[in-house]
C-alpha cells in the first residue's frame, strides 16, 4: 500500500486533532489563554508521535521530521497555530514538540524493549473487563480530545513497595471512573509499557477484570477496539488523504499487541494474580468510614427530594378513599421520576457505596413518609387501570434508566441509540449570560429548550438530512419559547448526549447564539448557573438535610460540563456550524406568515405569562424557587403557596381598572407593620395551623380587593354594562407586571415580620434551656424565672415593637458597600443590607452553652448561601449581635473581592 505523503499525513492529524480548538478566522495580534495553549499542545503532542514514530514505524523510508519541520509545517497550514509560538507567553507548545519529538526517537530506538526495567514507572495503565471478558471500559477525551484511551493514573512509588503502590494507584482508578470497589476486581496479568508521556519512563499496565455482572457489564466491545487498531494511520479518498479509525485509538496503541495476545487466550486459563495492596484499600476504606457522617443516608435524601419536589402536588389531609385525577397523576409521576434518577444516579454516582433502590424499596419508603402517595399506586377498578400504573411504570423505568446511565458512562453506545429531542443552551452575544425555562418538565426545576422530535412517516421526510431535522427542531424551540427567529441564530456547538427521559436514547445537544443584542441581551448568568450546579444534592443544617441548589438544576446536568467547557473556552475561538436546515425554515416561515401575523405575537406572550405565572405557587416547602430568571422576578415567599379561591366578576373588574395604583393603594410595608404589634400567632399541630394560614391569607386579600372596590365604585358602575370577557382579560395582562410586583412585595414583608418574630422565639428557647439546666437548687433564679413569666406578654410586645419599627421605617435601604451607622445593631444592620439586596432576612439559630450562648446566622439566597458561627456570649442576644458582626465581615470581605450580584424587583 501507499504511504501517505509527509504533508498530507500532517494535514489530516491537524485536521482531526487540532483544527477543533483553532478560531476560523486567526488574527495574529490574538493572544491564547493558558487553558487554551495546554490543550492545543496536548493535541500536536499526539500529532508528532503519530506521524514520528507509528506512521514511520510502518514507512521507515519517510522522513523523521525535526523540530524546526513541524513548525514550519503546521504554521503554514494553520496560521492559527501562529501565536502559540509566539514568545509573548511561556514557549509550551515548542517545548512539547521537541519533547515529543525526542521521545519519537527514543520509542523506535528501543522498540525491543530490552531497557525497560531500567527506567522508571511514572503512571499505571487499566483495562478493566467484565466477568465474561468480551468488553471492557475505555473513556474518551480524558487525555487527547477526539482519542480513546484506558485507565490510566499518574504513580510515584518511593520508600514503599513498589506494587503495592501500583496496586493501589490502579484500584484508585477503577473507583474514580466507574465506582467499582477493588474487592469485586481480579488482576488476571501486569506487563511493562513504554509511556508516551515522557522519555524513558515507563507505564505499568494491568489487565482486570469484575467479577460483578450486576457492578460492570461491559461497554466496548474488545475485538471491536483491536479490529480498529489495525490497519494504516491513513487512507486515501478519491484524490484526499484522511485519517482512519486508529487515530482515536493513539493512547490504546502502546498496549495493543499485549491486549490482543491476551483475548486470542482469555478462555484457555485464568491465572490471578494476588492483590499486594488489599490490605492497603481496607485501610483506607476503614480510614473513610469517618467521613460517611458527611453522606446523606438514603431515608434522608429520599425524604428531601419528597419535600422539594412532590410535596407540593400532594393534599395536605390525604383520604384512603381519593381517586386522583389524570392530571394530578401524571405531574405526579413526573415528579418522582426526577425523584428516582437524582437519587440512584446522581446522588449513588458520588457515594458508589449507596444501595441502589429497586421499584419495592421506593414504594416502600414513598409511600410510608408520604401516605398521600398510597391512591397513586391503587388499582380502582376498570376505566382507571391505565392511571393507577403510571406511576409504578414510571418508578421502574427511572430505576432501569439510572442503571443505564451508571453502565454507559464513557458513552462509547451513544451513537447506536436513536436520538429522541433536542436540547438547546440559547446564549446571548457576549456569550456571558443563557436562557432557561422553569417548570416546564419538572416542577420547581430549570432546563435548558427542549423540544422532541416527532418523525412523520412520509417521504420527503425520509429524505431528509437528520442533522436539518434537528436544528429545524431546536430553531422551532427557540422560536416558541423567545420569539426569536432562526435568521438571528448561529450554531456554536453540537454533542450528543445520554437522555433523561428514555433509557438508551439520546438528545442532540446545541449551543447557539442570538447575534441580536436587541431581541435577545440574556436573562440568565451562564456562570451562575454553573456555580449553582456544583457540590453535592444534599447539605445538612442544623439536625436536618435539606437538597441543595443544583436539585433545581436537574434537568441541566446532563449538559453541565459540555456547558462549562464551551464556557471556559468561550472568548479563545467561535466555530460556526452551518444551518443545514436554513431552507426548510424558509420554506416553513413564508408559508406560515399569513397566519403568524395576527395570531404570533400575542399568543406567545400569553404562553410565556401564563406559564411563569404557573410556575409561581409551586414552591418547595424548604427551599426558595424562582419563578422567572433573576432579572423579572428576584423573591418568592419560603413554604406553600395556595392557591387562592377566584375572585367573583366585580372583584376582577377592580383589579383591571385600578391595578396601575396598585402600588399607592396597596401598600404592603404600610398595611403590615402599620400596628407595631406583636402578631399573636398561636402554633397549632400540622395542617390545623397551616389551613388557618391559608383561610386567613384568602380573607386578608379578599378583604383589601373589597376595600379597593368601595374607594372605587364610580368608576367601575359606569363602565359595568359595556365590560365583555375580552375587555376584561386584556386589561388583566396588560397589568399583570403590575399586580405580580404587588404581591410578592406583600409576601416579601409578610415573611420578613415571620423572620422577626422567630429570633425572639429562639433567644426565649435557649435562655429556658439555660435556665433548665439551672434551676434545680437555685432559689433565686426560680424567683427571677417566676417573676418574668408575669411581664413576658409586655416585654415581648415592647420588643417586637422596636423590630418592626427597624425593618419598615423607611424605604431607602442601605447597599452593601455603604458604611454603616453606629446607632444601630449588627442585626439590624444586616437586615437593612438583605432588605436592600432584595435577599431574604437571616435566620438565627441560638444554643446554650456551658459558658453561655453561641448564635449560628444563615442567609440562603438561590446563587449563594452563607453560614457563620459567632462568638461565645453571656447573653443570647449578644451571641446573635455576634454572629451578625461576623456575616457582615464577611459580606464585605466578598464586595471587595468581587462586585455583587444581587437581583432587584
């Protein structure tokens, strides 16, 4: 055969390796980043080795290019890699060449291996396989983008036995990558390899195996991956040269011909080789059994993810005898799907030792915490049987999907499953900030568009190029959810990704750009997104676990370190890809135009108003949910919303009429702390106290719309007779901002007048629990402790009266970075910083201790949260000064280190 010619060979490796994290149009004033030159320079370290050494290993005839060539050679072809060589940076990439090309020498100069022992083992190399041992686990881009390669893991062996800690480094690496324990792992065979890291050192390469079926079943195939391993590094195509599949085996290359003379006899014999580091693993597993406190146990996550995320579908007096509707069903299920995969994969994929819970053991656990779930799993008879499985069938299929996922987690089977949606990560021009949409699949979680893909069997379809389907998906998705048009578009990225919804099927993942900074300038901070997809799903507070921020990311993780690699190479280089299905959204728009243009625009923006508004009594008992992106709506109140009873006709026609004074009429600081009064809530059992809640927030509003229609009954009687529903609703939304704005600022004072009353409540706790321990013997404190009981009812009032006087005397607040007055308390400096940054107020949490009382202040805010201890303090109300003195320390300390990102109404 042929060998391929010396500049064609480097055309088609830069082509295939490199071209991928080149800007189209280089400049050479551009000045690459860090992250950008290691990555570029890993991938021309491939290029060198691959043509130096493998392909003049098979053509030795062809020359072995120096330093000086490649550079020659790959700036000419890609201008690009110009600035890389450049000295106004630390010279990386001409370092790598001349290693790599040194290397190349070395590897053929002692391609009898006969000097391997005498250099030193610097990584340990895996392949691991399953029980049957027909596959094995390979991961891609872990090294080289684009290139496959096994476990491998960088060791150091000094003073110690050397295979003990080889042992050790490759179970390491089993556990990081797939979670299997070293206990279920044999090692069948350990060579010695030449590493193509680094000249004369070597590699220690184990073949093992599971012994598990259930733990690891295999990925790849191995006589796939060596029949891909044969052959040239390239092929000729009509009059071009390319590469073949061998290239995106380059880091498999070393250990190929082991690999293989090891399959040809894995059913002849099994010699297992014994495992010098087991001692070694136990100690470390028994070391970090200390750490399990820090795990959230199963009942615990279980009962978290209920409380976000199912708990507010569910009827707060369940009945034995209620028959949920189809509707109810189905949301409900939607629910615990998302309850199922966070816990038995994403929560099991950071705690492999977690048992992963069948279809028995979550009906089991859901339906004993949540009895209101009991009616959802019955069988009622016939006309309903297609419903009462729903939920049983979506448990299960979400149990067999989370095994799926945790089994095909180097996505070596993506390509062989169909592609059911598409996905799309909307940014705006300056590539800073996305769109996201709430509750659209999930209740209380945030996802990116997605839209399925819904073939219709006709031919002109069939004919179709899939990747114009596609994008003529994701450009309708967009179109739905912002208005904006394909034309304003441009493709940056595409992946395929595993998806959420069906097991073994994919979604083909986009990120697009707006180039209108008009009709789209972004909604969304992409890096607060990331920020808030980090850490783990569950945090414990105080005595309780609680889900944690990136719970109401759900639907976005799948995506969540495609997102963040494109986010980090975002200002480096911009590779558009072509709209392959411009045409067919031509073609679409101008047939369409006749109808879109009395019918678009007001439907979408009542889609949009009606689907944010929706989203709103959806709140998670615990944790605060956002109903919109940060810019349109900034608070919502903490616990239940219910929803309230409609308004009659009247009612409505004063909302309509009179909800641009809204504002003036309805004052919510004015109406809420006009008394200064202490509220006497008396707390009631369970769902007593929380129906009253309820019936006393529809009469406060029912009362305050009835007030508005006396002040205003002129108006509304001359204009009665001629009101149609048409009118009515027009109005309403035209006033919609007005009246949400409204509200929330009533709920918002409303919580804050809570936050108040709770402090007092647990100073009064701790200082009984001090006084407890006390009391026995001290005749005193039993006087002082009576005689207080009789002026308790006054001393509160005067206090509450002194709180609620600080939290609304006036409208103008205090910024972060302002200074302070003296004559106030540091809590009442605190709460004047979250009033102003639109934050809620801080939770106190006051403990007695054998010197006295110890205060913990808590801010928990959608994009941060903040927990400080303070000092030790004689007195509870000094110890909650404390905490407060030492969160504004911090929060200041965080200003000047970087400018703050608080959301206004």
């Amino acid at each position: 055969m042929d060998a391929c010619p010396t500049e064609d060979a480097i055309r088609a490796l830069l082509e295939n390796l490199v071209d991928p994290l080149l800007p189209l149009k280089p400049s050479p004033s551009d000045v690459p980043s860090k992250s950008l030159r290691e990555s570029v320079a890993k991938q021309v370290h491939a290029v060198v080795l691959l043509y130096n050494y493998y392909h003049r290993r098979d053509h030795p005839h062809l020359e072995c290019l120096s330093f000086e060539s490649f550079r020659s050679l790959t700036t000419v072809m890609r201008p690009a890699l110009l600035p890389h060589f450049k000295e106004s940076g630390e010279a990386l990439l001409e370092k790598v060449i001349v290693d790599a090309c040194s290397l190349s020498m070395n590897l053929g100069a002692s391609s009898d291996f006969s000097s391997l022992k005498k250099c030193p083992i610097r990584k340990v190399a895996v392949l691991l396989v399953d029980s049957k041992k027909t596959c094995c686990y390979l991961q891609h881009s872990s090294i080289t983008q684009g290139v496959w390669s096994l476990l491998e893991k960088t060791a150091a062996a000094e003073g110690q036995n050397e295979e003990t800690v080889f042992q050790k480094v490759a179970f390491a690496a089993i556990k990081e990558a797939t979670g299997i324990n070293h206990k279920d792992v044999v090692i069948l065979e350990r060579h010695l390899v030449h590493s193509l890291s680094e000249e004369k050192t070597t590699a220690k390469f184990y073949i093992m195996k599971c012994t598990s079926a259930e733990n690891f079943s295999g990925e790849f195939p191995i006589e796939e991956a060596l029949n891909c391993m044969q052959g040239p590094l390239f092929e000729k195509s009509f009059s071009e040269w390319s590469t073949n599949s061998i290239v995106e085996y380059f880091h498999v290359l070393p250990y190929a011909s082991l690999i293989a003379d090891w399959f040809s006899r894995r059913e002849e014999a099994e010699f297992v080789i014994e495992k010098e580091a087991e001692a070694v693993c136990d100690e470390m597993e028994s070391n970090g059994k200390a750490d399990e406190s820090d795990i959230c146990p199963i009942e615990d996550a279980i009962r978290a993810l209920l409380e976000n995320l199912v708990d507010p579908l569910l009827p707060h007096k369940p009945s034995p005898t209620d028959v949920p509707s189809k509707a109810v069903r189905e949301s409900v299920a939607k629910q615990v799907h998302a309850v199922v995969l966070l816990y038995n994969y994403y929560h099991r994929r950071e705690h492999p030792h977690l048992e992963c819970l069948s279809f028995e053991s979550f009906r089991s656990l859901t339906t004993v915490m949540r009895p209101a779930l009991l009616p959802h799993f019955k069988e009622f008879g016939d006309g309903v049987l297609e419903q009462t499985v729903l939920l049983e069938k979506v448990i299960v299929d979400a149990c067999s999907l989370s095994i799926s996922l945790d089994a095909s987690s180097d996505f070596s089977s993506l390509k062989k499953w169909p592609i059911k949606k598409v996905a799309v990560l909307l940014v705006d021009s300056k590539k800073t900030c996305c769109y996201l949409q709430h509750s659209s699949i999930t209740q209380g979680v945030w996802s990116l568009l997605e839209k399925t893909i819904e073939r219709e069997k006709n031919a002109a379809v069939e004919c179709q190029n899939e990747e114009a389907i596609f994008q003529k998906v994701a450009f309708a998705a967009i179109k739905e959810a912002t208005g904006i048009n394909h034309k304003d578009v441009v493709i940056l990225e595409r992946h395929l990704v595993h998806s959420l919804s069906e097991e073994k099927t994919t979604a083909q993942f986009y990120i697009m750009k707006c180039t209108s900074e008009d009709k789209f300038s972004g909604e969304f901070p992409v890096e607060d997104a990331l920020n808030c997809m980090q850490g783990p799903l569950f945090e414990k507070g105080f005595s309780e676990w609680s889900t944690n921020f990136i719970v109401e990311y759900f639907h976005v993780l799948p995506y969540a370190s495609l997102i963040a690699d494109w986010f980090s190479r975002r200002e480096d280089t911009e590779f558009v890809i072509g709209k392959e299905a411009e045409a067919v959204c031509d073609e679409t728009e101008s047939n369409g135009k006749a109808d879109e243009v009395d019918k678009a625009t007001s439907k979408r923006s009542n889609d949009t108003n009606v689907r944010k508004d929706a989203a709103a009594p959806r709140s998670s008992p615990k944790a605060r949910k956002k109903v919109a992106p940060p810019k349109t709506v900034s608070r919502i109140l903490r616990g239940r919303t219910v929803t309230v009873v409609e308004p009659s006709s009247q009612v409505e026609k004063v909302i309509a009429f009179k909800a641009k004074n809204a504002d003036s009429e309805m004052s919510p600081c004015k109406d809420s702390y006009s008394n200064g009064e202490r509220g006497g809530v008396e707390v009631e059992s369970g769902s007593n106290y929380q129906r009253e809640r309820d019936n006393q927030r529809k009469k406060a509003v029912t009362d305050k719309l009835k007030s508005s229609l006396k002040l205003n009954a002129s108006p509304v009687s001359a204009h009665d007779s001629n009101l149609n529903l048409e009118e009515l609703q027009a109005t309403l939304l035209s006033r919609a901002s007005s009246l949400s704005e409204t509200a929330l600022k009533v709920l918002h004072c409303k919580r804050d007048k809570l936050t108040l009353q709770q402090r007092d409540i647990e100073d009064e706790i701790a200082e009984c629990d001090k006084r407890i321990k006390n009391v026995k013997g001290n005749w005193e404190l039993q006087l002082e402790t009576i005689l207080e009981s009789c002026n308790e009812a006054n001393q509160r009032r005067v206090i509450q009266e002194s709180h609620d006087k600080s939290a609304c005397q006036s409208n103008k607040r205090m910024k972060l970075c302002e200074s302070l007055p003296s004559t106030k308390s540091m809590c009442q400096k605190l709460d004047d910083i979250c009033l102003e940054n639109n934050w809620v107020l801080p939770n106190y949490r006051v403990t007695s201790t054998d010197g006295g009382f110890e205060a913990e202040v808590r801010i928990k805010e959608t994009h941060f949260a903040h927990t400080i201890c303070g000092e030790e303090k004689s007195d509870a109300d000094e110890a909650r000064e404390s905490a407060a003195a030492c969160l504004l320390s911090r929060l200041h300390h965080n200003t000047r280190q970087q400018p703050s990102t608080s959301r206004h109404d």
